[in-house]
C-alpha cells in the first residue's frame, strides 16, 4: 500500500542519515588520529635512517683497512721496481768498468773504487766513456740512472748504501755503493721480511 512503501522510503532515508552521520563522525576521529600516525611514520623512517647510517659505518670502518692495505701494496711494487732500477744500474756500471767502457783514472777516490759507483749520484752525473788513444778526458758521457729513484715507502731519495769492502748485513759505508736497501724498518704486508731487507 502507499502507506507501506512511504513508512519503507521514510526508514531509508533515516538509515542514509545515519551512515553519513557515522562516515562524518570517522573522518573527524581520523582527522585526529592522523597527527600521531603521521608522527609513528615518521618515527619509523627515523628508525630506518639510524639503521641505515650504521651499516654504512660498519660498512666504512671495514673498508678502511682495505684501503691501506692497497695504498702499501702499491708502495711495494714501486719499492721492488726502484729497487731493481738501481741495482741494475749498479751492476752495468761494474760491468762497464771491468770492461774499460768508461774510464775511472779521474775519480774522486780510486783506491775505493773497486769498479763500483762512489755514490748513487755518480750513476745519475755520469762517468766519461773511455779511450785508449787519449790520455786526457773523452769528454762523452754515459750515465745509468736519469734520476735518483724515490723511495716510495720515506718519500725521499736517501737510501740506504752499503760498500763492497762492507760486511753483507753492514750498510752504511761510503767507500763505493755496491747495494742499496731502504731507510723504511716496518714489517712488510707478507708479515716476514721488512722492508729493509729487500
């Protein structure tokens, strides 16, 4: 009847009143509430943030050896190249005097001589080649060495000499160079020779 679809039509809308009332009533109590879950998102991204930084410094500390023991590793290869730049340089010079390339009757210190150079300096400035027929100085040249190597673990180019006359574990002589070491007494990466006994 018209009364009973009017009372239905009437009990709808009552009841679309009220879940707009109640859907109201949720965004303002949302509305309220968001403030403190914004404020444990928040929180949360703190959180990650904290854990983010410490894995990086655990990561950085680990790394850090890492690195040093790379920069040294380059410092030995360098160390053995300048080592054998020099001793090879040494060893042509004996050869060269044993075999009258150069001539060696106007140096400093003869007597000391011994067929090897009176200094590293002697291998960069050179020894006048030698002739026969002449009594005088030729006036040419040969050096071995274009510079002094570097010694990579001091940074400078002091190394250490030791004589022919001098005893195998005696550096320090000034007579002539027949070998030479570094100044640098630390352990080296392999953890059984130092760096000196190279």
């Amino acid at each position: 009847s018209w009364h009973g679809s009017g009372r239905h039509h009437g009990v709808q809308q009552m009841v679309r009143k009220g879940e707009k009332k109640g859907h109201q009533l949720w965004q303002r109590n949302f509305a309220r509430l968001s403030p403190d879950c914004r404020s444990s998102e928040s929180g949360f991204t703190l959180l990650e943030l904290i854990i983010t930084l410490l894995i990086i410094s655990i990561l950085a500390a680990g790394a850090v050896p890492v690195a040093r023991n790379l920069t040294r590793k380059e410092k030995e290869r360098q160390l053995k190249i300048s080592l054998r730049e020099i001793r090879l340089a040494i060893d042509q010079y004996h050869k060269d005097c044993e075999e009258k390339v150069i001539d060696t009757r106007f140096l400093k210190n003869p007597e000391k001589h011994a067929c090897y150079p009176e200094s590293l300096d002697t291998l960069v400035e050179g020894v006048e080649k030698f002739d026969a027929q002449k009594i005088l100085p030729t006036g040419v040249i040969k050096r071995y060495l274009r510079r002094k190597p570097i010694d990579p673990m001091t940074g400078r180019d002091d190394w250490e000499t030791r004589s022919v006359q001098d005893e195998p574990d005696s550096f320090g002589g000034d007579q002539n160079v027949y070998d030479v070491r570094s100044r640098f007494r630390q352990l080296s990466l392999d953890g059984k020779t130092y760096y000196s006994e190279w």
